[in-house]
C-alpha cells in the first residue's frame, strides 16, 4: 500500500460488512449452578431436582463484551485492549448480541438458556438465534443478571451497571462467564470453539441479599389464664422499617473487576414500610396480610404447637448497611420490624423492635434466616420479642 493512502469509506463499509458476517458457531450458553448458590433464599428461579426455569415474563440480562484483541489491530479492525468501548457501534464487534439481551431459563433434561427477541417480549416471546461473528477481530465474556430492568441500564466504555428499587420480593442474581479450558486469559470467539473445545460459557448465578422468613407465635401463659379464643389473638399488619432499598449492580467493569457482582448504594433514600410476602408457588407475591384476608391468628406455643408462617422479605445483608453507613448514613444496621395487632377487639400499633443479627453478627448473602415474633398478651403489659439470633438457620433449603 503507498504511503499515504486512505481507505475510501466504501472499502472500509466493505470490510465492517465482512466483518459482521456470522461463522457457523452459535452463541450458546449453559447454566451451573451449586446447590449452596441457589437453594437457599427466595430464589428468582424456581427449582426441581437441581434444574430451573425463569418464571413467566421474567428473564435474564445478558451482555457479550469483547476483552482483548484476537487479531493484528487495524483500521477498521480491532483495536487495542485499553481502547475497546463498548458503547461503539455494533458494527465494531466491541459487542455481540444487544446489550441486556433476554434470556430464558428452560427446563428440559437440564436447563437450558435460550435468547429472546427484545422486540417480542410485549405479546409473544420469540426465541432469537446469535452466531460468533467470522472476523478474528476480539474475544468475549459474558455477563448476566437477573431480574433483568427494561430501564436504568447503564452502558459506558468501559462498565455496565443496573439501577435496582428493590421490593422485598426479588433477589438480584449476577454471574460472569469466562473459559475454563483452552486460553483462559481471554475469552470466547468462533476459533475459540473451532478448535472443538466443549466449554460452553457457563452462567453461575450467585445471590446478592439475604431473607428474613417471619413466623408469629405467643409464649405468654395469660393467653390460657385470660381465656382467649384462637382468633382473639391476631397480627393485623408486619412491616420492616428505614431500610435503604435503592441499589446499584455492576454488572461489568473492565477498570475494577473486583466491583463486578457488587451492590452499591445509589442514594440514602430509605423505604418508609417494607411489606413481608408470600409465595404464591409461580414466580408472584402477595402482601402477607392480604394473602391472609387481613389477620393472621397468633398461636399459643404449648407441647407440640409450631409457630405460624407469616411470609418473607429480601433485603440487604448486614454487609451492604456497614458500607452505606460508612458512608455516612445514620441508621442501625439492625432491621426493624413494626407490627399491628387485635388482641381481644383491640388493635395496638407496636413501637417498631430491632431484629437481633445471629450469633455470628451478620445477615449474610444466600441465606435465610427465621425470625420468631414472640407476641405478648399487651393489656397486661408484655412486650414484645423477635429474635433471629440462636434461631436462625442460616443456608436452610426451603425446599425440604
């Protein structure tokens, strides 16, 4: 080539088209999970002998960012490491597929992934196919999340991240797909699978919150002496009080790895009341007291008599109050829980009470933990008492 010579624009539209051409290796993902990672918690994914499905309407977010250069760079072509960007045109191969692509969780023989059309996900969710690109231009990562936000998604040159108004009702699931075999420091490509390496990128999702599980009981031995009746003694309202709930998921950061999967605070904004939940067995929720009509009998604990369950919250783990309060918001990194009850037509509002932590000294990600809300008979001057200490059970399958 002489010195000097420029490309016309219509030769390097030319090489961009060539470029953008599918080779025959489809993009494919699976899907690992350990039971420590997904058994425990409200999970988001619902569960049958180790294999899970997204519920309807619900899906994955799925990003596939380049990492290095494959090949010699070149203009167009490949750029350096340090100068990919992933908000550059599609046409740059700096990503493959859209950016926070739907994705299902099937259940089959095993659980398998599937991408959806994003146009389709408003009347009948079309299943879309993807291809690695022929040119030799990058290798690529992947990353996922869950529950995937149709607004609030951030994409910069180099992080992804996605704002969450967390309810209670959701974990937030994040993983990242790298090789394990073959070249290993950089990424998947159509060569990378030509040389018939079986190591298709493999989504192990991890929880980011912990749950509460809440159960009601009385202890208090004027339930007997008083004669109450078995609806005389009723929780008419749970709520869970000044928790931080709007967070910040970064789902990808080439300058800081390390933050990748975390939760961040993205403003001191606290919730006022935090609704407790059931499961509605299908991937919904409904507030626990409304579930139950309104009230929720209270029962007196004597010989074999359980407690009763009332529902469950997700929120964040001891953790993420440490940092959020190092950062200078003033709150107890306890969660406290208001409780409405009608003792004998009598309806108190409780002073909010703190949740004692566990023996341990912190709510942890992936777990749940039963709280034990000891009702007392209040007319006669009896407080009180929730307590997740001893009586928690930390990584508790809820499935068995």
């Amino acid at each position: 080539m002489a010195v000097g010579y420029e490309q016309s624009p219509e030769s390097k539209a030319a090489i961009l088209a060539d470029a953008n051409k599918d080779s025959e290796v489809p993009i494919q993902l699976g899907f690992s999970f350990s039971r420590s990672a997904m058994s425990v918690t409200r999970s988001p994914l619902n569960s049958d002998a180790g294999m899970f499905t997204t519920p309807a309407g619900k899906y994955l977010g799925v990003f596939c960012l380049a990492q290095k250069p494959q090949a010699a760079l070149a203009s167009p072509g490949p750029v350096a490491e340090n100068d990919i960007d992933w908000t550059m045109s599609s046409a740059n191969l700096t990503y493959l597929m859209t950016p926070n692509q739907p994705a299902q969780v099937v259940k089959k023989s095993v659980s398998e992934v599937y991408f959806v059309d994003p146009a389709t996900l408003g009347s009948t969710p079309t299943k879309k196919h993807y291809y690695y690109p022929d040119a030799s231009w990058y290798n690529y990562h992947f990353y996922a999340y869950y529950p995937r936000q149709n607004s609030n998604v951030t994409v910069a040159p180099k992080k992804v991240t996605v704002d969450f108004a967390l309810d209670g009702t959701q974990d937030v699931l994040w993983t990242k797909a790298v090789p394990t075999t073959g070249d290993t420091e950089n990424g998947f490509n159509a060569e990378y699978f030509s040389n018939e390496v079986n190591d298709n990128p493999a989504l192990g999702l991890s929880h980011s919150l912990t749950q509460l599980r809440f159960y009601v009981k009385c202890v208090d031995s004027k339930y007997n002496t008083l004669s109450f009746a078995a609806n005389q003694l009723q929780l008419k309202g749970i709520k869970i009080v000044g928790i931080p709930m709007n967070w910040t998921l970064t789902v990808a950061d080439r300058d800081n790895p390390s933050n990748e999967g975390k939760l961040t605070y993205t403003n001191f904004t606290l919730t006022n009341e935090l609704n407790v939940w059931h499961e509605n067995g299908d991937g919904t929720d409904t507030e626990a007291l409304a579930y139950a009509n309104g009230a929720i009998n209270v029962p007196y604990i004597q010989g074999s008599t359980t407690p009763t369950y009332v529902g469950y919250a997700m929120i964040p783990t001891t953790a993420m109050m440490d940092a959020i309060i190092a950062a200078g918001l003033d709150i107890p990194k306890n969660p406290f829980v208001k409780l409405t009850v009608n003792e004998k037509g009598t309806v108190y509002e409780m002073t909010p009470k703190m949740v004692t932590l566990p023996s341990n000294g912190s709510f942890e990600a992936a777990k749940i933990y039963n709280v034990y809300l000891s009702i007392p008979i209040q007319s006669e001057g009896g407080e009180v008492e929730l307590n997740a200490g001893d009586q928690s059970d930390p990584g508790l399958d809820p499935g068995n």
